[in-house]
C-alpha cells in the first residue's frame, strides 16, 4: 500500500515538473540537443549557454516578436 502511494506521488511530481518545464521552455536545450544529435551528428553540441545566447539573439533579431525585457 506504501509502495503504490509513492509511485503514484513519484508520478504526480514527475508531472508537474514535467508541465512547468514545457510552460517555462526549459525543455527547449534538451529538445535542441537531441535534435543536433539526431539530424546533424558532424555538428558540434552548442553549451547551454550558447544555446540561451543564440535564442535570445534570435528573438530580439525578429521584428515580429518585438523583443522586451518582462
């Protein structure tokens, strides 16, 4: 009964960490590496940094969104 009210909290937890990550885009390097690993194998994996770096570039770079601070 114990072990079946753990897996069930361990699940619950795994999915709302799961949600807010995907709300908050958190998961945008992850999906970024394993798309560079699948797709481009030769290209080199950028640090999260410089992926942070790159995005951010991009977005203010973009007319469209109009990039803001907040």
């Amino acid at each position: 009964m114990r072990s079946e009210l753990r897996r069930a909290a361990d699940r619950l937890v795994g999915g709302v960490r799961w949600y807010v990550r995907e709300l908050m885009d958190e998961s945008a390097y992850d999906r970024h590496v394993a798309h560079v690993r699948r797709d481009h194998p030769e290209t080199e994996v950028p640090s999260r940094r410089d992926f942070e770096r790159m995005r951010t570039d991009r977005q203010e770079a973009d007319p469209r969104q109009g990039f803001r601070c907040c």
